[in-house]
C-alpha cells in the first residue's frame, strides 16, 4: 500500500527560474519538456533571484513558493569537500533547496531562507568529476567509521534527493554511477517516500538514511514530509530492494516528555523493523542547531514550532565551520541529553550501532 504522499502533492510548478544555457543539456531539456505550461524566467545565476533568495516579503508566501516554483541551473564548482561524520566527502550537489518546509532546516540560510528546489542540469559532468575523484582515493584500505569498505559520498547535503527523484534521474543516474565506481558508495538522508526508487537496484552500493523523529513533533516540525509512520513502514521494503538502510535521528528537540516519546518511537521501530534490516543498521544522533535569523522568519510563518526550537534559556552560541552564528543546547545540558538517547537507543535497539552523536 502506498502511503507517502506523491511529488504531485507537494509540487504544482507555475514558474521556471532558469539560466539560459539550461537548455543546451538533456536534461534541462527534459525537465522543461515535463512542466510544458510553466512560465519560463530567465535568471543570469540560481544563486541570483533577488524576488526569491531576499527572505524580507517573501515570508507570507513560504509554502506557496516551495509548491510553485523550481529552478534550473548549471553547477559551476565541482569540488568534493572532506567530511568526517556521515560520509568521506561532500559531493558536488546535484540540486540545492527543498519542496518541503521543516522549521529547522539550515538549508535555506545560504540563499535568503525562501529556497525551492534547484535542480543541476549538467549531471553528466558532476558524474565524470565523481568517477575522476573516486579513482584518485585507489582503494580504501583502512576501515572507519562511516564505512568499512567503501569511500562514501553525500550526495545530498543540500536538499532530499528523494524529493529530486521524482522530478528527474539526477539521483538514479548518480546511484547507477556508483554501481560501477569499484570503491565509492553513495549516501543521503531523506524525510520523503519516493517508492519509485525501490526499482533503482541500487546493490547495495547507495546507503539511504531514513530522518526520524516523534510521531507529535514531526507533525508539528516536519512541514510538507511523509508522515514519520510511512516512513517507518518502508524501511524493510528499501532494505528487500537492495539499499543499505541506516537511520537518522535528527533533529532531537528537548521538551517536557521527549524521552518517553523517543523511547516509543524505538519500541515502534524495533517491532516493525525485519531481521536483515535490524543486522544492518546503524544510527546517527543530531541534536538541534538553530539560528537567530532563521527563528524571526519562522516567527512570521509557524511561531508554534519556535515554542519549542527558540528556547534561550538551555542555548548558547556555536560557530558553525563557515563561520554562521547558531545556537545549540548548552554544552552541560546537551551532553546528559545526548546520553539520555545513546542509553535509549542501547535499551530499545541493541543491535543498532551508533555512528555519531552530538
């Protein structure tokens, strides 16, 4: 049964922002050819939409922007970025911004907040630099953390490449890619249900994490996301369909009663899960990071999920590594509240290894 909400509920494209050499690329050329009644602008850069990327009067119309509009561009800068928690490196994006609208997304900071899907039409050449970089590493002979075997790529840092799947083969095309790269794996978070994709056969080479969270909280945070159920109830499929399924708890919010909760989303899960999906499994802990900036757009659009994102009292500051100035949990707060959750996750899930937890 499907449950996951179709693309086609989330996106109902009115406005196509495009560079003008969009065209010139297949699958800009498809893209296009699949939104035949949108109105087509004309933008010298993605990253220069000031009726767009200016967050100040845009606020009221949030949704209706992540709904209405897409992006097409050209990705300039092919560059893989060292990484040191979900994944060996950063690849060259294949699309920047979301449909949906979690409250706490950090995403949007870097283009002025109002951020609908951008989507990198020159995938051929993203592809080629992967499969450059990736034989630059030879083989990875010194197991870590983040894999055993292979070198692991994020492909999807800035955006749900589940979400992209269903606009175009950007991600499937990525996905097939690393079939054939002999020491890379491929890796990306997700908090939408595209079950499309169980027919990628992806080998065992693409590791999907599943975002998860409390039932109550998602429904209060997690704006335009399949339900945390849904989610759950896909799990075995992706496992079945030859993905590595790993999982995401993120962000974890404090609040009067979020353990018990938390604790219950593990017994859910430790009774739906099967048994190849639990002896695969591992988990990563991300505790909340906020931004001021980010808290007053969100005061204009759901002040109700900042009842429980803005809490100045249990805050402090933290840089983050390009220099923007957040709020996280204070250090002796978050590092009970971190081993609260481990001990949980111990408890409900023994058999899931724990990644990272911060």
């Amino acid at each position: 049964m499907l449950y996951s909400k179709d693309i086609d509920d989330l996106l109902d494209i009115k406005e196509i922002y495009l560079e003008p050499e969009v065209r010139e690329y297949r699958r800009g050329q498809e893209i296009l050819n699949r939104f035949p009644d949108a109105s087509l602008i004309e933008v010298p850069s993605h990253w220069k939409i000031p009726e767009l990327h200016g967050f100040q009067g845009s606020v009221e119309h949030w949704l209706k922007i992540k709904r209405n509009i897409l992006i097409l561009g050209i990705k300039k800068s092919l560059t893989c970025r060292p990484n040191t928690r979900s994944s060996n490196f950063v690849s060259p994006s294949e699309s920047n911004g979301c449909t949906m609208s979690c409250a706490y997304c950090y995403v949007p900071r870097r283009k002025g907040y109002a951020n609908p899907i951008t989507l990198f039409v020159n995938i051929e050449q993203i592809m080629g630099y992967l499969e450059r970089h990736a034989k630059r590493q030879g083989p990875k002979t010194v197991p870590d953390h983040i894999d055993p075997e292979y070198w692991v790529y994020e492909i999807g840092e800035n955006g749900d490449c589940s979400a992209d799947a269903a606009i175009c083969d950007n991600v499937k095309d990525l996905m097939d890619l690393f079939k054939r790269i002999p020491n890379g794996k491929l890796t990306f978070a997700t908090k939408f249900i595209n079950r499309h994709m169980l027919h990628y056969d992806p080998q065992g080479k693409t590791r999907i994490r599943f975002s998860l969270m409390p039932h109550g909280l998602s429904k209060l945070v997690d704006v335009r996301t399949t339900p945390i159920k849904a989610r759950i109830e896909a799990i075995n499929d992706f496992t079945a369909a030859g993905y590595e399924v790993n999982l995401n708890f993120s962000p974890v919010i404090y609040y009067e009663g979020w353990e018990q909760e938390w604790a219950d989303l593990f017994t859910e899960l430790n009774d739906v899960m099967d048994e190849r999906t639990k002896q695969q499994l591992t988990c990563e802990i991300i505790f909340l990071t906020h931004n001021e900036q980010l808290h007053n757009v969100n005061m204009g659009w759901h002040p109700k999920a900042e009842e429980l994102l803005w809490q100045p009292a249990m805050q402090e500051v933290k840089y983050s590594e390009t220099g923007g100035r957040n709020v996280r949990y204070k250090r002796g707060i978050k590092g009970s509240l971190v081993k609260q959750l481990e001990d949980l996750v111990h408890e409900k899930l023994p058999y899931c290894k724990i990644r990272y937890a911060f």
